[in-house]
C-alpha cells in the first residue's frame, strides 16, 4: 500500500512495516530480444518468451537463495525450451501430472530432481511416478498418504500445511493443504508406514505482494517442526512454495527484500533446516509478452460513452487470470503517447464471461483503432498453459521462445 509521501507499507499482524520506493521495483524495460520479435508483425494473438530473460531471472533467485533447493512449477510454462534452459543452469522441477514428469523425463530431466508437489493423484499416477524414479512427493491427508505408503513405498514425503495467503493478487483456497494439527499426525504415521518423513510444505498464495506473509506462515509451523523433533522425526526440508510476484500494474517490493525477510524468519524460527522453493511466475512472467489484434471497437448507447475495446486475445485462450480482475497486466499499444480514454476491454469469444477488465480502470489511446496492436507485458506466467484447446474453435495460443546467442 502506497503512502502520499511515498513510502510503501507492508504489514506484519498489527505492526506496519516502512519500505522505501528504493526497495520496490521501478521502470521495467523489455529486452532488445522481445522488441526486435514484436515489431515483425507475426499474426496474433501469440505469446513470446526471452529464454536468456527466464536465466537471468533464475540466476537472480538463486543469488539471493545460496543454498535453498529451487524446483521450477513446471505448470507456470511448460514450453520446453524453458525447461532445457532451466535445466542447464541448474534447476530441480515441481511437476503436478503424469504428463509433466513424462515431458521432463523426455528432455532428459533425471527423475531424481522432480518433486511432485500435487497433493490429488491417483493411485496409479503415483505408480507411474515411481516406476519411474521419482522419490519426492507431497501429500495432505491420511488417504493420499495411504495411496503413497502402497505405490511408492520408502519415499520420501512432503505433508502441505494451510496457511494464509492473504496479500496475493492470485489467493489460495482451502483446497490444498491441512491444519498442523492433522500434519502431525499424518506425518507420524508416515513414519509408521515406512514413509520417510521429509518436510512441510505451504504456499502463502500466488502473486504475494507481502514479504512478512512468509514470516507469518513460518513461525506458525514452528512450533510442528518441534513437536515432529519431540516425537524422534526430524523434517529435513522446510518447502515455502512459490508466491514470488512478477512486475504487473502494481508496484511490488524487490526480491532482495522478500529474500532478506525470508531468509531471517528462517533462522529465527527453524534455523536447522534445508530451505526448498518452487517459484513459477517469478521466473517467466517478466521474460513473456502477449501481443494481440484489437478487433472492435464500440460504444453501446449514445448516452454511454465508454468504449468497449474487443481483442483476438481472450480469459479462454491465454487471459484466464483476468477472472474476478485478480491479474492486472500492464498494457502497451503504439499510440500511447496519444491522449487515453477510459475502456472495457473484452475478448471476441461468444461467452458473457470474456471481459477482461470493466472494474478495474484501464485507459487506452483514443486514437486506437481496430487492426491496432495491444501488448500485454509480464504475460509468461499461466497463459499458454491455461488456454483451452479450441473454444468456439480459436485455436490454444501461439507461442514462440526465442533467444539471443550467448556472448
């Protein structure tokens, strides 16, 4: 939350934090790579991705995490150029399905550096998993784990715990995860079933603009990982999720400021373990942009001037984080240096539910006409893996990874 003299305040409980601008991430610039592609005019709505950007992004996470395990959330993109790139500058993968463990095992990802995090799995996708090396899982209830204990017998497991994820534009329900009270229990019993215990997991929810929403979440489980130490388990591992935000309208802290507020809750609260990340928006979304086609524009009364501006781009095919207005992109046309206007922009499905933004104040040039550009920057993330196969028979979306030789 943004102050009028220009201080940012994050809050831990009832104590407000300062945060200088100094510390929150400023102009974001598109590499030379993404604007020489976006000005060759390749027919849209497509996606591109500047795999140089995704390892430099990764380069940066692991330079503030020296010595934490990080597995990429394969489900954020799962191009597999990016995979490869990952891979070769050292990346583990959160996988979450029979295909992606298939789709990294075919690229040549050894089985021994994927972790499925995905606590719903059917008996014989754990078995699949398993038959084919994989040793790390996660679970959130007695009949998953029963499900682990009988198809992947001596793993190693990871129970996720709930938390709150209060201050992410991208909240998470109660569909994952399990109090820690009931952790603890499963855990012991993991034990019993000849499971080996490994850590706890949580996710304080996606696009998380807080940094203390981890110091929080941290000094809660505390507490378990000494009643597990108390009963003769100790956790090895402490997974603290994905949640690292991209840069879209709002001004979000730097990373060095989440990793500092981490990193000391870490030693305060469970100063012996391991530290495992699975970050998935933060490392694509600033390296993708959506370049899309306005298709219509129109007014739908004389008395209403508002313009509704229709794209080739739509929630189906790439934008499903605009549901409930939760992802707010930053957007970029040719014209902007012309006055704006405010609109509602709408993708050209035949659904109602296609609107990308009418709540949320988006201004575009008045001078925008139909055949016009519109960008959408900081669009890596959960785009080209959430868009459907052929709704009202547009086709998923297009997307290219290109990158620069390395010097």
């Amino acid at each position: 939350m943004l102050t009028d003299e220009g201080t940012a305040f994050e809050f831990r409980g009832e104590e407000k934090m300062p945060m200088t601008f100094s510390a929150v991430l400023g102009n974001f610039q598109l590499t030379p790579a993404l604007e020489s592609f976006l000005r060759e005019g390749h027919e849209t709505p497509f996606l591109v991705m500047d795999i140089r950007a995704v390892e430099s992004k990764f380069r940066e996470l692991r330079g503030q995490f020296r010595s934490s395990e990080i597995h990429y959330a394969v489900k954020a993109n799962p191009a597999p150029e990016i995979l490869l790139a990952l891979w070769d500058v050292g990346c583990n993968f959160d996988v979450a399905s029979p295909q992606e463990i298939a789709l990294c095992l075919h690229l040549g990802i050894p089985a021994c550096h994927l972790s499925y995090g995905n606590t719903i799995k059917k008996a014989k996708d754990i078995a699949y998993a398993y038959a084919r090396g994989v040793r790390l899982f996660s679970f959130d209830s007695l009949t998953e784990l029963e499900k682990l204990a009988a198809c992947a017998p001596g793993s190693k497991v990871m129970c996720r715990v709930l938390v709150s994820s209060e201050g992410a534009s991208w909240p998470l329900s109660k569909k994952f995860g399990c109090d820690r009270e009931t952790a603890l229990d499963l855990l012991q019993l993991a034990f019993k079933r000849g499971l080996k215990p490994y850590g706890i997991s949580f996710h304080v929810g996606s696009q998380q603009q807080n940094p203390y929403a981890w110091d929080t979440a941290l000094s809660e489980i505390a507490q378990l990982v000494s009643s597990l130490g108390s009963k003769g388990i100790d956790l090895e591992i402490i997974n603290i999720g994905g949640g690292l935000p991209a840069q879209y309208q709002e001004q979000v802290p730097r990373l060095e400021v989440f990793a500092e507020t981490i990193q000391t809750a870490l030693q305060a609260y469970m100063p012996g373990l391991r530290v495992m990340l699975e970050p998935g928006r933060s490392l694509v979304a600033d390296a993708g942009v959506i370049q899309s086609e306005v298709v219509l524009i129109s007014q739908k009364s004389r008395e209403d001037e508002t313009r509704w501006v229709y794209l080739d781009i739509s929630k189906f095919n790439g934008l499903i984080e605009t549901m409930d207005e939760s992802i707010n992109y930053r957007l970029r046309s040719s014209k902007d240096n012309s006055p704006k206007g405010r609109v509602i922009l709408a993708g050209s499905t035949c659904d109602s539910a296609d609107i990308l933004y009418e709540k949320t104040p988006v201004e575009l040039p008045l001078s925008l006409a139909v055949g016009d550009r519109l960008e959408f920057l900081s669009a890596g993330a959960y785009t080209s893996s959430y868009s459907s196969v052929g709704f009202n028979g547009f086709p998923p979306l297009r997307t290219y990874c290109i990158e620069e030789r390395k010097k």
